[in-house]
C-alpha cells in the first residue's frame, strides 16, 4: 500500500491511539474487579478479624495487595486514556 510521506505518522499515530483506547478500557474494567476484590476481602477480615487473628490480618494483606493492584491499573488507564482520547485545548480569539 503506497502512503504519502505525512500519512505513514497520521495512520501510525491514529492506530496507537486506538491501542491506547482499548488499553484503558481494559485496565479500568481490571481496576473495577480489583476495587470488587478489594471490598469484599477488606468486608471479611474486618467481619471475622476478631475470631481468628492471623487469618484477618492475612485477610488484610490480601486486601492491601488488591488495593495496591487496582490503584496501578487506574494509573494505566489513566494514562492511556490521556494518550488515546488527546485533550483538545480550544482556544477563543478575541
């Protein structure tokens, strides 16, 4: 397929910014089952810490871990989400 010089950089730049849309699509829904995952561990050793000790601090490790993760994966997306969907700055003449 024959480009023009200043197309290759377009058609390059418009498929890195679908790659970018769909990573940041991806890495919230990730970032969503961890924010689940986080809840529901965080719900169980506050529930049950008193019962067993080590197993509601293990509990809250887990928890942290899931916390930790979901937080990464929001800083993906939006990272991503910033490269796939550029901020257009319009500017108003006066």
């Amino acid at each position: 397929m024959a480009t023009r010089p200043g197309q290759r950089g377009r058609v390059l730049g418009a498929r890195v910014r679908v790659a970018a849309k769909v990573v940041a699509v991806v890495a919230l829904a990730l970032a969503v089952a961890d924010g689940f995952r986080w809840g529901n561990r965080w719900y169980v050793a506050t529930q049950f810490a008193r019962s067993d000790v080590d197993w509601g601090n293990a509990m809250v490790a887990h928890a942290h871990g899931a916390l930790v993760s979901g937080l990464a994966l929001l800083l993906v997306a939006a990272l991503a989400a910033v490269v796939g969907w550029r901020p257009r700055l319009v500017l108003q003449r006066r």
